[in-house]
C-alpha cells in the first residue's frame, strides 16, 4: 500500500475526474451489461452473492424475536444503503473482466490489496453510519406515534399500520425520511467505490465526483436510483433469496455505470529533461 491516505491520492493531490452526461438508454446498457458480467460465470459467484441474503434473513429473524418487528421493513429497504458498499468485490470482479484478466470470484477479495482501502473503509463507515442512523431514525419514528411498547405480534402490527390513521401517518412519514436518506446515499456514493477501485483519488474526490456525476444527470440518476430501489424489493420479497441475482447484476451494472458516467484518466506524458 502506497500509504494511509483518505483525503486525497497518495500524491496528496485533489483530483476532480470529469463526469459525462449520460441518457436513459446508457442506464439501460449498463444493466445490459452487468447481466452479461453476471451470467458469464455465475457459478464462481455463488459463495459472494449468499451473503447478502443470509445476513437479511439472520437480521429478520434477530429483529423479529427480540420483539422489533416494526424494524423488519426498515432493515429490508435499508440494504440499499449499505448495497454500493457490499458490492464492492463485484466492482472487482467486472474491472478484472473489462481488462481481459481473470474473473474468479475468489479475485473479489483483491479489493484488501487496493492502495485505496482506506478511503473505500471511511466511506464504508459513513455509510453503516447512514444505516444506523436510518434505523434510529425509522424507530423514533414508530415511537412518537405507538409509543415505546413494541407490537403485540405481526398480526397486530399489520393492523395497526394499514387500518388507522396512525398507521397511515408511520408509512409516510417512514417513507419520505427513507427517501431522504437514499438520496444522500446515491449522490454520495453512485460511482463513488469504483471510482476507488478504478482510481486511488481519495475519499473527498470520490464523494465529489458522485456529487457532480448527480447533478450532471439529475434525471438519469433518479431514474438510477428507482431502478435500484425497484429491483431490491423485487430481490427482498421471497425471504432474500432473490438478492442473490439482484445484487450481483446491481454491482457490476454500477461498474459500468462508472465507466458510461467518468471520463478514462488521461495519462499525461512523461517530459524529457532539458
């Protein structure tokens, strides 16, 4: 490792990569494409994409018997905070393919080996940070409206919530707060991780050209986000399981997402001495 450096590159450079705008029919590219990433060898992926469902069902089934039931959904919508970080070895695996080198899954575990891990580790924390807070966030407010007293059974929860106008009140309220929160996570961190992977430019660099890649393409971007959202619940419906299709194709779609969004550095040439 070059050395611990966070706020910018190993230089102690500020390094501001230039974003593209992108249209709709790039997004859908980049999903074409990590579908290919993912199909091409998907048996060398099972062990990585096994422990994003596993992980959901344990942090049900934990919530679920320490009577938290109200926290199942929150838990459920809040993995697509953490996503862009636990999809990182996916970012691996499709540069390794792009430059023609070999995809084994086992090469996801490369990432422990990038000049960048602690800027990829910092952003990682303020997103579990982000999911903590969210989950706070959710249960604070289920308090202010049932109280502190968790609910009798799923049964009962269920009532509650779609049969009274407190009930009605908690999922809009719960949904505009989780909206507020995928919003900071998308414009923080979008192509933040591959950019990482790809370029040693420093955490700050990275939130900053996810933050300007966003405002570039507001647009595509929400849309991004939607199609992201859309397919996790789709993935988180049948126990988790799905997600071990979903999240895969979601990392590798997001590496060229990357690709579609951030200009290829420019190598600048060495001068001659004079």
């Amino acid at each position: 490792m070059a050395g611990f450096h966070v706020m910018a590159d190993a230089r102690g450079m500020h390094v501001q990569p230039k974003v593209r705008h992108i249209t709709t029919s790039d997004l859908w590219d980049a999903l074409r494409l990590g579908a290919e990433d993912f199909w091409a060898k998907p048996s060398h992926y099972v062990f990585l994409c096994l422990i994003y469902p596993v992980v959901g069902l344990i942090l049900t089934r934990w919530t679920s018997g320490s009577s938290a039931i109200q926290l199942v959904y929150p838990l459920m919508s809040g993995f697509a905070l953490i996503g862009p970080f636990a999809a990182i070895g996916l970012y691996e695996i499709s540069r390794r393919r792009e430059l023609g080198m070999d995809s084994h899954w086992q090469h996801a575990l490369d990432v422990r080996r990038s000049p960048a891990l602690p800027s990829i580790a910092v952003i990682g924390i303020l997103l579990f940070a982000l999911f903590l807070l969210w989950l706070f966030t959710a249960q604070s407010i289920y308090t202010s409206l049932f109280g502190a007293q968790p609910p009798a059974s799923v049964g009962a929860f269920l009532r509650d919530v779609l049969t009274t106008s407190k009930g009605w009140t908690l999922i809009l309220l719960g949904n505009a707060a989780g909206f507020v929160f995928a919003v900071i996570v998308l414009a923080t961190t979008v192509i933040a991780f591959p950019l990482l992977l790809d370029r040693d430019v420093g955490a700050v660099s990275a939130i900053e050209t996810s933050a300007r890649a966003v405002m570039a393409n507001p647009l595509q971007m929400a849309l991004w986000g939607l199609t992201v959202a859309v397919l996790l619940v789709i993935g988180s419906i049948p126990l988790f399981a799905g997600l071990a299709v979903v999240m895969p194709i979601l990392g590798h779609s997001t590496w060229h997402l990357y690709r579609k969004v951030v200009e290829p550095e420019q190598i600048r040439p060495a001068r001659r001495p004079m």
